[in-house]
C-alpha cells in the first residue's frame, strides 16, 4: 500500500536520483548520510542549506514511527504525531536542497581520490571523494563525507579501518564531542553516537554534527540565521556567511506560506498505520 510517505516522496521527486536513475553508477556527493530518522535528516538541513550537495539514504524505518504520541518535543506543546514530524522534517530537507533515496547502505570503503569518477563540483568542500557508497540495490555514490545516522546499524562500515565500535548489546560509533569518528570525514550523529534515546536530542545531535561538517570543510560559516532587514548591516558590519536579512514583506510572505502548509499539513490524521515493536506485529 502506498502511504502519504511514499505519496509525497513520488511526488517531490525524491526516488528520481535513485536506483532506477542512478544504475549502477558512481555520483559523487559532498555529503552523504546514512538514515533518514531525526538525526539524519537534521544533519542533512543544515549540509544543504549550506549548499553542500547532500543525499540522504533511507532504509525507511526510524523507529520514532513507532512512537504512539510524541509530547515531548521543544514547540509542540500538546504533541505531535510522530510520523508528520518525520514527513516534515523529510520535506525541510528537501526544501534546503538535499536529495533523498530509499535504499539500504550495506557497504561504506575507502575510495582512492583519484579513483572517483568525478572531481568535486565547483562551490562543493573541495575535498576529494574520500568514501565509496554502496546500496542494497546496487547504487553507488561517491562522497567527501559521510554521515552515519543509522541507530544502532554499523554493519556496512566494517571495511573501514578506523571506525571505533562500541558493543553495549547493541552497536554505537565510538565519537568525539562533535560527531567525529576516528576515520577523518565519517560523522556519526544521533542515538548511533551514544546519544540519548530521545527524539529532539537525536535531531539537536544530528544538526551540531551537520555544522560540525561545514566547520571541519572550512566552509564560511557563521550561523544559519535569518534575521531583519539591516540587523547586521545597518550597524556597518558585513553580512556573516550563512545569514541572511529579509524585509517585513518577505517575511509576511514567508509566513503566510507557512501558515498555508501547517494548516493542511494537521488538517487530517496522518493516513500511515501505528507501527509498533516487529516481535509484536504477529
Ligand atoms: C516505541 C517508541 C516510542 C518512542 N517515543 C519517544 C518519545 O515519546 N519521545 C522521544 O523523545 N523519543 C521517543 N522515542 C525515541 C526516538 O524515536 C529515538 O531516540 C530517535 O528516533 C533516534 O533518532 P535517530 O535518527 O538516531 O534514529 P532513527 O530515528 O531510528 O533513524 C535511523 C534511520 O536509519 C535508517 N537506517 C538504518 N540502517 C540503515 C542503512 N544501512 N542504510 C540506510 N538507512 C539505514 C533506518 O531505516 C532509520 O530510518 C521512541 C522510540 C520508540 C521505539
């Protein structure tokens, strides 16, 4: 059955860079990260608004689907269903310009620079191609870094010399304060970094090692703010790299759109089915 998720996904065009167009071949990325739940996505937000070309890949199962009423997550102050926040949040990352595909990373290597089949794009980090990225279904990307935020899944890493492996029962990636992982341009963000198994720390997460991405790339990044007209250069200071000034109609045009998609987005329950723990589906 076809859910809202993949209804949207169809239509935003989201599958288009995937399997079917890709066969096969080698794409590179500056920024490609591995799951696609809070952490993951909120990575990708702030890689791409930062113009980073960023793809994110999807097993498709966050475990916050399964989540029967999400009450604790900073601005919703009565809840939020869980599966729209993830639809939403899918949805900013494709507004920031990131590219999403379904698919399951099984396998992460080393790639010699010189063995990518294309140099980084001009206005990309500049870094070679480090990674190689390969699917499930055979897709394959080349990517400066990779972003790891598949919760407890680091099987597809095993070729990686390097990549700290903590066995609690379940797999996390051993991380320094920021995301870094003992192999220079793997990132691992979320609960798979040992954070806590809460949603909006796993998307803080996510979002400090997206910056920590631009940061350790030496992009020009101040901060991803948006703010009035002349807040910084009425007061003779240049407009920070990452900022950006709107006036008071540009920002009445930002909201009234907003308002629009908010307003349909919560004006039915999500369609998608409660999900619940796979050893109780039987
Ligand atoms: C029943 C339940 C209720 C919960 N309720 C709450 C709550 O009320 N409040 C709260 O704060 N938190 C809650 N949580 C916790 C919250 O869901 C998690 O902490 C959070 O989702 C972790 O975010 P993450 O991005 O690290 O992992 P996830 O959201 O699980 O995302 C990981 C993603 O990686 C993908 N993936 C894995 N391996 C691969 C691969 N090899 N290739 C490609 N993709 C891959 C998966 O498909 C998944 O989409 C709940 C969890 C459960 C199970």
């Amino acid at each position: 059955m076809e859910t809202e998720s993949d209804a949207r996904r169809n239509e935003t065009g989201a599958n288009e860079t995937g399997a079917n167009e890709m066969g096969g071949e080698r794409r590179g990325r500056d920024v490609v990260v591995v799951g696609g739940g809070v952490a993951g996505l909120s990575a990708a937000v702030f890689t791409a608004r930062h113009g980073l070309d960023t793809l994110v890949v999807d097993a498709g199962g966050s475990v916050l689907r399964r989540n029967a009423r999400l009450e604790n997550f900073p601005g919703f102050p009565v809840g939020v269903d869980a599966r729209r926040l993830l639809d939403l949040l899918g949805e900013q990352a494709d507004a920031a310009g990131a590219d999403r595909i379904e698919g399951r990373v099984t396998r992460v290597e080393r790639l010699d620079a010189s063995a990518a089949d294309d140099a980084p794009p001009e206005g990309g980090d500049g870094d070679a191609r480090r990674f190689g990225v390969e699917t499930e279904s055979g897709d394959r990307f080349a990517a400066s870094n990779v972003v790891a935020a598949s919760k407890n899944e680091v099987g597809y890493l095993a070729d990686l010399a390097g990549v700290g492996v903590v066995d609690r029962g379940k797999a996390y990636l051993d991380v320094d304060e920021r995301g870094r992982t003992g192999v220079e341009g793997l990132y691992a963000a979320g609960r798979l970094a040992r954070k806590p198994h809460q949603a909006a720390v796993c998307a803080g997460h996510g979002a400090e090692v997206g910056v920590t991405v631009l940061e350790d790339a030496e992009r020009p990044f101040y901060h991803d703010w948006v703010t009035p007209d002349g807040y910084f250069t009425d007061r003779g200071r240049d407009l920070p790299p990452g900022c950006e000034e709107i006036d008071a109609t540009e920002r009445r045009e930002r909201e009234s759109d907003a308002r629009e998609r908010m307003r349909s987005a919560f004006a039915e329950p999500h369609p998608d089915p409660q999900e619940t723990h796979p050893s109780l589906e039987e």
